[in-house]
C-alpha cells in the first residue's frame, strides 16, 4: 500500500499557506479554492455514468458563497487564458499560485480505472473517500462520496487520462461545493500537527548537534567509511521454503559471507507492496562485512498482492491476518536455517546472535520480533476516530483489529538488536507494548513522511523505548521511500513519482549502509571499535545536503508538546 498510497496521494499542495481570515475575502475564496483542488481531489473510482457535467465551482461558508465557472478554469489551464470569471480573483493571488492552479488542473495520474477502482473498494479507500465527502459535496449539499467515484472512474476511462480538470468535467452534478467550514477546520487542524512536527524535529536536530563532538566529527575522515563496501567476499543463494503448519510457501534470498566463523544472521522485511529486492543493496553491504543477511517474500503484502489488487484477482492491498503471518515468515526462516545450518557444515551460521532490519510494515515486523507487543486496547481507541485523524497508515493499523484478539506470541529470542526503518507503531503497539522490548533498537525516521509520520509513529514510540541501548536516526527532508532500493520500473504495479520518492534517495541509502553496519557490528557481532560510528559525531560527519542526518540516544518524553493524534 505504500506505492499504492503515493501514486493516489496527491498531486500538488499549496507552498504558500494562506491566511484563514474572515471568508468575505476574495483571496481567501481562491486560497481556499486552489487548496481544495491541490490538496483535497484525490483519484477515487467509480462506477457510474451521466451526461450531466459541473459547470460551477461553488465555495460556502454558512450563507456566504462565492463561486468559479469550471469552464473559466479550463480555458486558462489549456490556453492559459483568463476569462472575466477567473480574473476578478487575479489581483489576490501571486503569479506563482496562479501557474501552481495551471499544473494542478492539468497534472495527469497515471493509474488505469481498473487500478483506482480497486483500491478505492477496498476498506481503507473507502475511508478515504468518506473523507473527501465531508468537503466536496454536492449541488444538494450532500457528501461527494458517490458523486467523486464516479467522476473519477470516467476520469480515469477518459483519452486524456485521469486529471483533476478532467473529474471535474465529468462530476454529476451541475455544480460542486466546497464545504469551506471544515476545510478551514482541518486546515487549522493541519497547521498545527505541522507546527508541533517542527517543534520536535528542531529539538532532535538541536540534541543531535550538541552532543556531537566537533574533534570526533574530523577524526571520522581518518576511519574506515562504512557507506563503503566492506571486504568480505560473499554468494546468494534463492531458497523455497514451504511452511505446512500455515500453507504459506515463500521464498528467501539467502546472502552468505565467506568467513571461517559461523556468521551472525541478519533477516531484512520489506513493506507493504514491496518484496525482497527492495532492500537487495543493504543486504550486499551487509554481506561484505561478514553478516549472513537472509530476506524472506512476505506473499500476503507484496508486489505481487498489489498487483493483484490492481488487476481484480484481490479485493485488499492485505488481509488482516499479515500481521501475523509476517513475524511468523521470519520464524520460519530462522528454524529452517538452523536445520540447514546443523546439516550442513558450509553454512557457518550463527543463530544464536540475529538481527532484523524492516521498513514501514516491515519495520511494524521487525519491532513484534523484537518484542513489542500487539495491543487491541489502543487499536480500539485510536481506531473510534480515523475519520479524524490524519495518520494515514491508521488505515493500514485499523486492519489489525480484524484479528481475533489474543495473546499472539511474535517475539522471537534469538533476535538480540532491530532496526525499524519508517515503522507503523502507534496504535498496533502503543506504549504499553513498545516499552516491552528489551533489546537494542534503532529507530529512522523521515522529516517528510507523509504515509507514517514521524511524529506519530516514529518520534513518540522511540520515546516509549525501555531498553538502555535505543538510537534515534532522523534524515531531514527524507520521504517513506527514501530508503528503498532501486527497482525495474517495469516490473512496479504502481510507479512512484519522483516528487513521492523526495530528492536524492541514493544518500539516504548510504545512511542506512552507515548505520546498519554500525548498529550490527556492535550489537551483534560484539566490535567495540564500531561503536563511536554510533553517535551525533558520526551522524554530523557523514551528513550530507539534501538530506541531513541526525542520531541520538535519547529524547525525554516531558519534551513533547500534547499530542495530538
């Protein structure tokens, strides 16, 4: 869902905020209406047909109203002409939001009707566009739920593809009104989990740069760079493992080092939508410094259950029950390997000392190996509200109360340190079934993660951590696919945008090579000359503009603002 996510998120967002002042105003009509059109119509699917099309605009704040001809908009959107409607709002608004409403009307997603359709169908598409409903209504002032389906699956089945002014065409009513009420509320509401996210991310920068030491930071030039490539010569191998208990078969990429020792095993866990490719760089960085790295295909939440969603041959991106089957896979793997590795004497495995590496589902899997524990109290709150709440990944985490709710046994012992890379973690665990991990942990977060925020799912979970050895790595203006390797775009169901995926992900990549080596050689492995390379010094060495780093080790709860989920 992560790939699926992004491709339906949206477009474009103003880069200028306006001001939420009294809603005569005219540049605050069409501030309101350029953040509708950029930040609200997001592709949903549909089924219906009709020769009616809206022809207004309409924007409503009690008995205030204030409308724009569609018409007008795509006259200056194809021709980039400003008819009499379209330019009595020209002198409120700069020269740059009136191009941003250009590329934002014309701005063409590149998913099939079939694609839209069938995620849109599924539980958490259907939320979604509940809550699209709340602001882009009706001409009768009813929710647009079943008026933006259909908009958007003729849309979709349209020549010129799926594009914003091509819904607009094709909504079944004469008009659309903008509930400008709640979009001010939710603006309000957004503005200030934004403010809040800053806050804390400038004092985990500002922590970050105080503990580091200013000559430990040069002395790092002088040390081996563990963004390289280690020296260790390793082979892969492709395993197929068939687990009878829960008729699951899967595969597993296993990457074994040349070494005289029996290595420690390191199992990485892809997200959701993704597979084990993904992560195919940070396993041969691993490999070469003497870690076995084994990396299983999590088939109920992968590329290819994603690509059968889009194609109708499944009716969700994952069954609740992956939740499970995901910790299971990778305890399945591990038993498998102990038996091969007590059968057979090139192996030279240590199973004893593991380590897990997950991103976003994955890291939700990691976090449950490691110990953290389901908790179906915090689900059932939390969940009351999703319609509130701009989590996106609680439509994801909501899933898991599908599950019969009991004592689900997930922690595996012989896994003594995890890396969670980008995880879901604030309701399926909650403080309460965080703070039971005992192991070290490492925590990365991304500034500008918009699938699983930081603030939410990474910044207050790493504040709930009991173990003494936790590290907290932030990458400043990093995306939820800023870690993820390179794939064959022709091989992905859905295609990322560039603007998705953030700048320069390569460097970010780099990071994780960096960290995990460091993070594993000293919690694994037991190397204490790796240890410095865990620390702010570290961190402030190797950052790196357009994605700067930071590490620490600890962030006091009494830090945070009053959360606000």
């Amino acid at each position: 869902m992560n790939r699926l996510l992004a491709a339906l998120s949206i477009r474009a967002r103003l880069k200028k905020r306006y001001s939420v002042v009294h809603p005569s105003s005219k540049s605050t009509w069409l501030g309101v209406l350029l953040g509708c059109l950029g930040f609200w119509l997001v592709p949903v699917p549909g089924t219906s047909s009709s020769a009616v099309a809206a022809e207004r605009i309409y924007i409503s704040y009690g008995a205030l109203e204030r409308s724009i001809s569609v018409a007008a908009l795509e006259a200056y959107a194809k021709e980039g002409k400003l008819d009499d409607d379209l330019a009595a709002y020209v002198d409120y608004i700069s020269p740059q939001q009136l191009a941003q409403l250009q590329s934002v009307l014309l701005a063409r997603i590149e998913l099939s009707p079939v694609a839209v359709s069938q995620f849109l169908y599924t539980p958490q598409g259907e939320i979604l566009l509940d809550r699209l409903g709340q602001v882009i209504q009706t001409e009768a002032r009813q929710p647009g739920f079943y008026a933006l389906r259909a908009a958007l699956i003729l849309a979709a089945a349209d020549p010129e593809g799926l594009t914003l002014l091509n819904v607009l065409d094709k909504f079944p009513t004469r008009s659309i009104r903008i509930n400008l009420r709640r979009s001010l509320q939710i603006a309000e509401e957004l503005q200030r989990l934004i403010n809040q996210t800053r806050q804390e991310l400038a004092l985990v920068e500002q922590q970050s740069t105080a503990g580091a030491n200013p000559q430990q930071v040069a002395s790092f030039s002088q040390l081996p760079d563990l963004r390289q490539p280690g020296q260790i010569s390793w082979r892969k191998q492709t395993y197929t493992l068939n687990d009878l208990h829960r008729n699951r078969t899967f595969l597993a990429d296993i990457y074994f080092p040349e070494v005289t020792e029996p290595a420690p095993v390191i199992v990485i866990s892809h997200g959701l939508g993704s597979d084990r490719t993904s992560f195919e760089y940070l396993a041969e960085q691993l490999a070469s410094y003497g870690f076995a790295v084994a990396v299983p295909e999590h088939l109920g939440s992968n590329t290819a259950q994603l690509r059968a969603l889009l194609s109708g041959r499944a009716n969700e991106v994952a069954q609740p029950n992956e939740f499970i089957n995901r910790p299971l896979d990778v305890k399945f793997l591990l038993d498998q390997l102990q038996l091969l590795d007590s059968s057979n004497p090139t192996f030279k495995l240590n199973l004893q000392q593991v380590g897990v590496i997950g991103q976003s589902f994955g890291g939700y899997t990691a976090l449950a190996l490691a110990g953290a524990e389901l908790n179906f109290d915090q689900l059932e709150k939390d969940c009351v509200t999703l319609n509130d709440s701009w989590n996106v990944s609680l439509l994801l985490q909501c899933r898991a109360l599908q599950l019969p709710p009991n004592q689900y046994d997930l922690q595996d012992e012989r896994i003594k340190a995890a890396i969670a890379i980008n995880p879901i973690t604030s309701s399926l665990f909650g403080k309460a079934g965080i703070s039971q991990i005992k192991i070290p942990v490492m925590i990365v977060g991304s500034s500008a993660d918009t699938f699983a925020p930081i603030l939410s799912e990474q910044l207050l979970p790493f504040s709930w951590l009991s173990t003494p050895e936790k590290y907290f790595a932030l990458i400043r203006g990093g995306t939820h696919f800023s870690t993820i390797g390179q794939s064959d775009p022709a091989k992905e169901p859905v295609a990322v945008p560039t603007q998705v995926i953030g700048p320069n992900p390569a460097i970010a990549r780099r990071y994780m090579d960096a960290l995990s080596v460091a993070f594993f050689q000293t919690h694994l492995a037991k190397a204490p000359q790796y240890r410095p390379y865990l620390s702010s010094s570290y961190a402030q060495a190797i950052s790196q503009d357009p994605l700067n780093l930071s590490l620490l080790q600890s962030l006091p709860l009494t830090q945070f603002a009053p959360f606000i989920r």
